[in-house]
C-alpha cells in the first residue's frame, strides 16, 4: 500500500496505537524508578529481593483488572511475570551492589 492509498482511518488509529505505545513506555519507566528505590529500601534493610506472597497477590489482582478490562488475564499474567522476573533481577544487582560497600 502505497502512502497515499493509506485510510485516513488507518493513520488516525495508528497514530493513536503510537500514543498509548508512548504511554506504556513512560508509565514502565516510572514504574521502575519505584521499583528500583523498592530494590534500595530492600537491600539496606536487609529484606530479600523477592517476596512471593506479594507476587501471588498482584498477580490475582491484575488478572482480575484485565478481566475487568476486557483484556485476557492469561496475557495480563505472563506480562506481569515478565515484569516480575526484571524487577527481581534489578533487585539482586542492587543488593549485591549495597553488600559491596563498607
């Protein structure tokens, strides 16, 4: 499809698929500047990176969301794993990080 043959219709939800894109990029760098004051907290006070009774916890509570959402809950979970797994592995840098200074 050539440029001009593109839908106005087309380049208005595209434009707006761009924005949420935006959105979501902002919004997971914001969560992960919490996320890594959350890995500092935890190191400094000796609290393990990982706290699995939380996870269980987010995780019914973003399915439920999605649901509610209308958006699959299965795909809402792997993506929070997938958050999870990034989150913990930032946690145990730091950690190791923090047990390296005097």
């Amino acid at each position: 499809m050539a440029g001009d043959d593109i839908p106005p219709e087309l380049v208005r939800l595209r434009a707006s698929i761009d924005n949420l894109d935006a959105a979501i990029i902002h919004l997971l760098a914001e969560r992960f500047k919490l996320t890594r004051d959350v890995g500092v907290l935890k190191a400094r006070t000796a609290l393990p990176p990982a706290d699995p009774e939380r996870e269980t916890r987010q995780i019914a509570r973003l399915r439920n969301l999605a649901d509610e959402a209308g958006l699959e809950p299965e795909f809402a979970e792997k993506f929070l794993a997938f958050v999870i797994a990034e989150v913990l592995h930032h946690h145990e840098t730091i950690a190791r990080s923090q047990s390296d200074q005097p």
